[in-house]
C-alpha cells in the first residue's frame, strides 16, 4: 500500500498521532510517562519546533506542534520516537517494534479548528473513561493550559482559549465533530474550512488525502 502524503511546511500546526504496535499499551507505569515527558523537552532544545498540546494514554499519544520549518516535524519526530524505543528496550530488556509504524499526521487550520483539536487532545483521557476531568489526567498538558502547574514543555498558543478552558474540554465533542476529526487522522487530511482544505492541499500536493480509500476506520481506533 503507497504511503500517504505527508505534506510539510513551517508556519503550519500538526496534530500528531502513534500507537503501540499491535494496539499494546506502551505506557506501563508513571515513569514511562514522566521520561517521555522529558523526551518531549529535550526534543525541544535540538529543534525550532513548539508543543501546543500533549496527551499522552496507555497504548498511544497525540501531539500538537508547530514546527518553524517544515522538515523540523519529522526531525523531531524521529529524534523522540527513537530516543523512546531505545529508553524502552533498555528498561523492560526488549526488542522489536514498540509502535505500530510511521506516525499519522495533520495539519490543523489556526482558528475554531486548532481549538477543537486542541479539546480533542486534552480530553482524550475524560472520553476514554479514565478520570473524571481533564485536570485529573497527569500526563498531557491541560494542567498547563490552565495554569493549573507551572509551564514546562508547553508553549503557548497562537490563539485565545475559549473562558473556561477546563469545563469547556471537560463536554463531549458534538458527533459531527468527531467524525471530522477521525476522518482527518484516518486519510491524514488538513482539517479546517474546504476553502482552506483546497488551498493547503494545492500548495502542499495533498490531494490524494481527501478522496476517500476503503472502508472508515473502526471509531474505538481514533479515541
């Protein structure tokens, strides 16, 4: 099967997504969580790219960054991905594939879109059932935004939060909102208004991503 497009560009947001290979958890314990936490800050020193948000979950994570040139993305990535599997292998004595594969990418159109996606990310551990509120979930940036802990891996972002960021992430996504968003991480489409889908697309050789392949993706896959 051809690979997807990527598409990458500065001056962009991403949301970014991987999963534990075979849907495994990677994320056994608080020290896996705090040293990927680190990795993220680390990762931050060697490249120009900033963390708008973070999410990390048993079996997989979401990111969203914006890189100041395009090819930081997967620089970046890469860097974390195999500084992470390298941590992994060293403290559980494995081998073999930690994640599933290459990353899913997006771009996200900077205005009522980055902050849905940025709800999205953050109360991904509130619709998985795993706490109560955003805020009880340790390990993604909500207590950040919020002001809840001190900023450390976090930037800030490029437009203003709706009032009450924390009630506000804490409501569930509309269906249709949903099935915008997982359609976008499924095909790795931009995800915005169709004017701007067309104009990133043309500029970017992202067309193929919006025509549909096969079958949708199962709903628990994209949570």
């Amino acid at each position: 099967m051809p690979r997807i497009a990527r598409g990458l560009a500065g001056n962009h947001v991403y949301h970014v997504i991987n999963r534990g290979n075979g849907r495994q958890d990677v994320f056994h314990k608080d020290g896996d969580y705090g040293a990927f936490v680190r990795l993220i800050g680390e990762a931050k020193e060697r490249y120009a790219v900033k963390v708008l948000a973070y999410c990390l979950m048993p079996n997989h994570f979401h990111l969203v960054l914006a890189p100041e040139q395009g090819e930081y993305l997967s620089k970046w990535m890469q860097w974390i991905m195999t500084s992470h599997v390298r941590r992994y292998h060293n403290h559980y004595g494995s081998s073999g594939h930690v994640w599933q594969g290459r990353y899913k990418s997006f771009i996200v159109q900077g205005d009522v879109h980055l902050i849905t996606v940025l709800r999205y990310v953050e109360g991904n551990p509130v619709r998985a059932g795993l706490v109560g509120t955003a805020r009880e979930w340790q390990w993604s940036s909500h207590r950040e935004t919020t002001g809840s802990v001190k900023r450390s891996v976090v930037d800030e972002v490029m437009i203003r939060l709706p009032d009450a960021w924390e009630a506000f992430v804490n409501e569930p996504l509309t269906a249709a909102e949903m099935e915008r968003l997982r359609l976008s991480a499924s095909r790795q489409s931009p995800y915005g208004d169709v004017e701007w889908q067309e104009k990133v697309c043309a500029e970017l050789g992202l067309e193929s991503t919006m025509r549909s392949r096969g079958r949708p993706r199962k709903e628990s896959e994209y949570v």
